[in-house]
C-alpha cells in the first residue's frame, strides 16, 4: 500500500503554533519527542504535512467546488528549515540557575540524549522545528495504491494537530511535480531522503536562465561541470526537434574547465577550446597547432611534447591532480584534431614595423651631449648605432626581434646620465616607449590555427537544412590572457550571435552562455565602462529567451552582480554564503529569508539550495539537494576506476 506519510509513532509531532514571515508567508513551530533516531531521521529539507483549517473542495481558481463539510480533511505540506535539539534542564533554566545545579542538569541531559535512543522516556526532551509553507496540500481519497494529488493550498495548517513525516514515494510526487520527464534530467538526490531524485527540465534551466551562489571550496565549478554534462546529455537530435537541442559557451576566467570538461570537449565534433591571447596556454601549445595546421611531419611529435607540457600546467581539482598524467593522450588529442582555435584583436597582432630613427634625430636635440664638435659627433654616432639596430630589428621577427629592441633600449638608458638638456632626456625616453609599444605587438598568427566571432557564431546558429539533418550539441570554453582579451572576443560573439538569431528568426538550438567569475565581467560598477560584458549579459536576461539565448551565472561575491540582471535568472543554487550583504542579496531577489539561507551553513561539499520559478516541480520554494561529484564522471572518462579495479 502507498502512503503519503510514514505511520511509525516516533514520525509524529505537533504543531505548537505559526506566526507571519514577510517572505514565506508564515512560519510554522513543530515539536517532535527527542530520540537520537528521529534526530538523525529529521534534517533540514524534510517534507511534513499538517491538517489545515479548508472545509471543502475548491476548484483551481479558488471557487468553491462543493458546499462546506465540517468532516472534510485536507492537509498542508510544510519544509522544515531549521532543526535543534531541547533540553528541559538545560535551555529551560538557561544559565541563570546556580552553577552546581546548572551543570548537574547538563550531565542528566548528557545521559538522555544517549540513553533514549529509539524510544522517549520523559517530557523533557524535545526536537524543536521550524518550517515554512510550501504552498501544496493534498487530500487522502485516493485509491489505496495512489498517492494522494498534491495541489495549491490556499489555507494554512491547524495548531495542536499532528505533524506527519512525508514517505519518499510523496517527497518525490511533490518535488517532481508536473515534471516532463521526455524534457528532464536527474539534477541530483534530495538532501534528506536520498532515494528521491530530483529532476530539473532542461529548456527551463537554460532558456530562462540560472546563477551558481556559493562560496570558495563548495563547489561551484563542479557544479558548473554538472550542468554543462547534463544540458549535452541531450545529444544529437533531428531537424524538428530542436527545443531539445542544447550548446554552451562557457567564459572560463581562470581556466578551470578544460580539465573538467575535458571530455565535451572532445566528444563534440564541433566543441572547441577558444584561446584569446597566445600567451594564454604554454608556447609549445601554440607551435604544435601551427605545425598541424601546416601538415608537418613532426606535427604529431610536437603535439605530443605540447601535451605533456600543458598536462603539468592544467588547473585541476586536488581530486584530479594525481591523475594529470592520464591527461596527455586527451590535450593531444585537443591539439591533433585542430578543436584549440585563437582568437587576437587586430590591433595586438599583424602590426606593421613603424620604428625609425627620424622621430629620435628630429627630438633630440643638436645640444644633446653639448655643443662641442665632440659632442656632436657622438650623437651622430648615436643615432647611426640606433639606426643600423632598428634595420636588423625590422628584418627579425619573434624572440629575435625583441632582443634586438631590448638592446637598443639597454643602449639609450646607458647614455641618458651623459645627456645635457630636458629635451633630450624627453625625446630618450618618448623613444623608449615608442620601442615598448612595438614589442607589444605581435606576429600575425596563421589562418589555420585562428578563428573570429562570427565563425563560433556560425555554429551556435547552425540550422539543419534538410529532414535527415540534425542539431549536434557542443561546448565551446573560452580562455584568456586577462579578462581585457576574453571580454573583446565574447562581447562581439553574443552580440553577433544575437543579432543573427533576430534577423533570421532562429529559435533553436538552446544556447546558454555561463560566466564563470561573473562578478569580474557584469559588475554593477563597471556600467559606463568599456570592459566589461554588462550590456552584452543585460540583453541576454532581458531578451535572450525569446531567440533561444540563456544567461547562467557563477559567483561567490552576488553583492557585486549587476542589480538588473541579477533579478532575471529563474533558478538559483545557493551554498554557503557567509558575508551577509550577499546573502541579503540572494534574500532579496527571489525572497527567502534568511533563516533559510543559514541552513547553508551547514552544507557539505555538493549540497545546495536550489529555488526556481519553473525549471524544479517544487516551484518558487528553496529545497536542499546532493549533486553528483563531476570528478568522479570525469575519472571513469579517464579510465581511473577500471584500472584500479584490475589491478
């Protein structure tokens, strides 16, 4: 027989009264008999429901669908958010007592937290809750082998009537209501009853946005991994089904990612690491992709000594980092299959040589050195070296180039302590600079290796074409220099992408842009600056939905976000929070109090509180749940546990 709660005696508390709470509409105290079972058996998360004060049926728009009936029973489903043991002989007399009795009382209550185990013994003990309302109730007439329909509650619970513990088989009809499992993915387990899976449909998460809010080391990069294998988990799919097709870009500021997306991004024949600056990655990286793209013989040798450099350089999770060796064969492989594309801004690469002397003779000065023929002739001499040196420069190119300049600079700084006048102290070091800009710019890097916005665009907003064709998912990472580098390459790319989307009509695939750090790109005071990506994100939150652009966000300081576009994400997951201005924040955008959010506080890493308006069955209310460790996902893809069982 299915239930909806659990019958055991020791599941059964009562509830002593509610009061009214600004944000979830009332908070409920619940009392339970302490043992150390139910203790351990109530956590914060865990579902109860209470008979409330409805007299009859309603319909859905809240007419009554029957006359009132003093018999009729209908009961309220609340989550328990806070849970602490009581003690009569301690918090009954508190500290006020005489020491000798006060301390007697802790060691008699020391006694009966061990001693009453699975039963309670006395009235002194209690397990104390707090719970909120999460706006569902239901009614026991179902058939004996149905649970109970659980619907709006538009009524609130009685005081004094019992508090009844939810069976998992009713936490999961509540917490996937309504779910469409074709459209979903498990998410994780529910905190408390670890055999309820917890489902999130895909398109609501993505179209209609998301932020990740949780402090260093619990695990916010792991939770993007998730997510991202999760949104691809839908895989290819055919010409009219393109609401189920998903891509992701993912703005990867300290390159945490390629490592724990390793495998996305080879799987996907059109995922691609975006590296936006040449320095980004080790120089033998770069080198290796040039010689793959020239067809070389050695390309292969190269690519693999590139490999093995960047394995040691990879950014991994200490989980990982044991294992950055099993690592070499994939980056290879990254490299082989030309899936590592660069991205420079013109005005860092391909820049003419525009150095010559003239600009030094012309501002110098004849007096430079004093107005002696001596002196004169040791300008002269001067300037010729510098000349001859600039010529040798123009011809060079690379590491070669930018030792010749080195040497002149070192040249002029030898002689500015011999120059006699302002001026040609000025004109020396306006040189220097001058010298330093051009060491600035750089090679044109070769076609084969580089890409533009609208090449990744092109691919983002690829349309099969005939029946037989189909939307193929991919990830593309995008790494940097610095944020100056990663910000010129992703704001052309939404802008473009949008801008193509609007013109064309284009609908499908979902696309979902994260921003890993986004504090750093769509900070509130950056607006009226030209770095960052705040316009760029605004559109995407604000219109990005209707073209099927999403906005995920990720970071540990929300009191810095962009206030508007803050507000737009439809579902949050929150971890600990322990500056209170950013979880006033959190508080503030999608309303739940703070009593709530405390609860984070005790969170392990994986566990965090995730509220949507639509993505979740439970709507609109904060729920605990245990994501899956993504190392572990990335550890079976790198061969870890098989070996290590053969061995």
């Amino acid at each position: 027989m299915t239930t909806a709660w659990l019958d055991d005696d020791w599941s059964k508390g009562i509830l002593l009264g509610i009061k009214p709470d600004p944000t979830s509409g009332y908070r409920a105290t619940v009392w339970f008999e302490y043992t150390r079972r139910i203790f351990n058996e109530i956590r914060e998360g865990s579902l109860i429901a209470i008979r409330n004060f409805s007299d009859r049926r309603r319909n859905p728009n809240g007419s009554p669908a029957e006359d009132r009936n003093a018999g009729y029973e209908e009961y309220s489903i609340l989550q328990i958010d806070q849970v602490y043991p009581w003690h009569y002989a301690i918090q009954g007399g508190g500290e006020q007592g005489y020491p000798g009795f006060t301390v007697a009382s802790a060691e008699s209550a020391r006694r009966d937290w061990l001693d009453m185990d699975i039963q309670n013994r006395d009235d002194v003990s209690r397990v104390k809750c707090e719970a909120i309302p999460i706006r569902l109730a239901f009614r026991l007439d179902a058939q004996d082998d149905q649970l109970p329909e659980p619907f709006f509650d538009r009524s609130m619970p009685m005081p004094g009537f019992e508090a009844r513990l939810l069976s998992s088989e009713m936490v999961r009809a509540v917490l996937n209501r309504d779910i469409d499992e074709a459209q979903a993915f498990e998410l994780g387990r529910h905190v408390v009853q670890y055999d309820v899976p917890i489902m999130v449909e895909r398109h609501k998460l993505a179209r209609l946005h998301f932020g990740i809010f949780g402090y260093t080391g619990s695990g916010k990069s792991n939770l993007v991994s998730s997510l991202v294998d999760r949104l691809l988990a839908s895989g290819r799919q055919p010409a009219g089904r393109g609401e189920q097709a998903f891509k992701v870009v993912l703005i990867d500021l300290m390159d945490e990612y390629t490592g724990l997306l390793i495998d996305h991004l080879i799987s996907h024949d059109y995922s691609r690491l975006i590296v936006c600056g040449r320095r980004t990655l080790p120089e033998r990286v770069l080198t290796a992709c040039e010689e793959v793209g020239r067809g070389s013989e050695n390309a292969a040798q190269l690519a693999l000594e590139a490999a093995e450099d960047w394995s040691r350089r990879l950014i991994l999770p200490s989980e990982l980092k044991e294992h950055s060796g099993r690592y070499v064969e994939r980056l290879m492989s990254l490299i082989l299959r030309q899936k590592i594309v660069f991205y420079e801004p013109r005005r860092l690469q391909g820049q003419d040589f525009t150095l010559g002397v003239d600009n030094l003779r012309n501002n110098i000065g004849t007096a430079a050195f004093g107005r002696g023929s001596e002196d004169r002739e040791r300008l002269n001499s001067l300037l010729d070296e510098i000349d001859n040196l600039l010529g040798t420069a123009r011809d060079a190119d690379g590491d070669e180039r930018r030792q010749i300049l080195n040497q002149i600079i070192s040249r002029l700084n030898d002689v500015d302590q011999d120059l006699t006048t302002g001026t040609g102290r000025k004109a020396v070091k306006s040189f220097i600079r001058e010298i330093e800009e051009q060491m600035r710019s750089r090679e044109p890097l070769p076609g084969s290796v580089t890409t533009e916005p609208y090449n990744i665009v092109n691919l983002l907003n690829f349309q099969p074409s005939h029946p037989g064709a189909s939307y193929l998912p991919s990830l593309n990472v995008v790494i940097g220099e610095d944020e100056g580098h990663i910000i010129t390459f992703v704001s052309q790319l939404i802008e473009n992408c949008f801008e193509n989307r609007r013109t064309r009509s284009i609908l499908y695939p979902t696309v979902s842009f994260i921003f890993d750090e986004a504090d750093v790109f769509i900070a509130q005071d950056n607006r009226q600056s030209a770095g960052n990506l705040v316009a760029q994100a605004t559109m995407l939150a604000r219109r990005g939905r209707k073209f099927g652009l999403g906005i995920g966000i990720a970071t540990q300081r929300v009191v810095y976000l962009d206030t508007s576009i803050m507000a737009q994400p439809h579902t949050y997951f929150v971890s600990k929070l322990p500056r209170k201005s950013d979880r006033e924040r959190i508080a503030d955008a999608f309303a739940i109090s703070d009593e709530t959010l405390k609860q984070t506080f005790g969170f392990t890493v994986g566990q965090w509180l995730v509220t949507s308006h639509d993505a979740t069955g439970l709507k609109g209310v904060p729920f605990p749940v245990q994501l899956p460790n993504a190392n572990d996902r990335i550890r079976r893809w790198l061969g870890v546990e098989r070996d290590q069982n053969t061995t």
